[in-house]
C-alpha cells in the first residue's frame, strides 16, 4: 500500500480501502447482470454460489475498513507505542563475565545452580569430562561458557519453547563446541598452575593507555598505515607480557 509521506498511513488506508470498495460495488452491479444471463446456462448451485462468493468479498471489505477506521482514530503515538515491546519485559541473558561486582549473593546463586547441573548433566559425556580442567573455577572464560551451555539446556528442555529440535541443537552443536573451546582455553592446565599472588589486576588491555594515536589514526587517516610502534610498547605489547627486546631495526629479534 502506498502513500504519501506526509500522509498519516491510517488515512491512506482508508482511501485506498474506499477505492477498494467501489470495485467490489462495481462487481456486484456485473454480478448481478452476469446472473440474468447465466440463468439461461449455468445451474441455480453455480448461481448462488457466485452469489455468496461476492456478499463474503463485501463484508470483509466492510470488516478492514472498520479496523482502519479504529487505527485512524488512535494517536499516532500510541499506534507506535502499541506495536513497540516494552524492553524492560525481556529477561537478560546471564552472563558471568557480566555479574555485578560486590554482589556476593548473585555469585553465589549462578554458582549453586551451575554445579549440580554440571554433575548430573554436563560431565555426564566423556569429552566433557576430558577436556575441563581442575582448575576450572580459576577461568572466567570457562565459567562462562558452562553458564550460557546451562541455560542453553535449560531452554531446550524446560523452558516455555521447549522443543526437540532444541534439545537436538544442544547436542549436536552447542555442548560440543562449548567442550571444544573449553579444551582451547586451558590445555594442560592444571590447579598449580595458579600461584599468582592473590589481589592483582588479572586483566590488562595492551596498550590501552597509548590509545590516542590510534584514535586519530583511523578517525582521519585509515587508509594509510598505523602510528608507528614505540620501543616501549613493544615491549609491553608482546605476547605473554613483558620481555625485554633487543634494540634492532624494526624492534625484531
């Protein structure tokens, strides 16, 4: 349906649904001349048939045009409002990388729900088993994955739409690419591996504080290359942290 655009849509609509009801006016005028003819040929059946086939086509013209017409009569605001979704209806998505922090009891509740369900589920299949590290509860990553895979199953097995084509969707691709990254983030790694001093800053973005440069790079000059390095963070941007590198050309080895 067309209209213009500074033509409100509900009073489009009823222009074009008038115009849609001349037709069917029109053909009932042809129907009704066609049936003096058709008498001669066609059965009383095929008749009225034809006859009730045009009385349904008017009264659901008549039915959309007392919809539009109700439509046109709300505001505009409230027509948008009526077709939106409240956001703060939709449930967020749980994450344990996103938990508030100093919130003790959120931690504690993901926790006592995440643990039984991975003993009576998840390390129930071999490869589970095989690939979670002791150390697990020492790696954010990996807490993560097994919270979304959890209510992941949740969903599939117990939520409102729970389906098989979900539960088979878990199976056949949510649980093993969660084991097999699960296996990526930590090989070999093991409890003792842990002895950082407790309290330090776990996560440092590399070169975070030597942003700007890059900010003016790419807001006025991306097609060119980057700012050029400084011995300093080369140093602070190797892989695996800080190591000393020898001052050569190009700050290779």
């Amino acid at each position: 349906m067309r209209y213009d655009d500074d033509k409100d849509p509900g009073t489009a609509a009823l222009a074009a649904v008038a115009g849609l009801a001349r037709s069917v006016e029109t053909l009932t005028r042809d129907v009704a001349a066609m049936k003096t003819g058709m008498q001669q040929t066609a059965s009383k059946t095929a008749v009225a048939r034809l006859n009730d086939t045009v009385a349904s086509l008017g009264n659901a013209v008549a039915s959309f045009e007392d919809l539009l017409t109700r439509i046109a009569a709300t505001p505009a605001g409230a027509r948008k409002a009526a077709g939106s979704s409240d956001s703060s209806d939709v449930e967020p998505v749980r994450s344990w990388l996103r938990l508030p922090e100093h919130d003790q009891a959120a931690v504690e509740a993901v926790l006592s729900e995440l643990l039984p369900w991975m003993e009576s589920v998840y390390l129930r299949y071999a490869t589970a088993r095989e690939t979670l590290p002791p150390c697990w509860l020492w790696h954010p990553e990996i807490v993560e994955e097994l919270l979304w895979l959890m209510d992941a199953w949740t969903a599939a097995y117990e939520g409102e739409q729970a389906s098989n084509k979900l539960v088979g969707d878990w199976h056949d691709r949510q649980r093993p690419g969660v084991t097999r990254r699960i296996g990526e983030y930590a090989p070999a790694c093991d409890v003792l591996a842990h002895r950082d001093a407790a309290g330090q800053h776990a996560i440092t973005v590399p070169l975070a504080a030597d942003a700007d440069p890059f900010v003016t790079w790419w807001a006025g000059g991306r097609d060119e290359n980057g700012p050029a390095p400084t011995p300093e963070q080369i140093k602070a941007g190797r892989r695996g942290g800080l190591a000393a590198v020898p001052d050569t050309a190009g700050g290779q080895r």
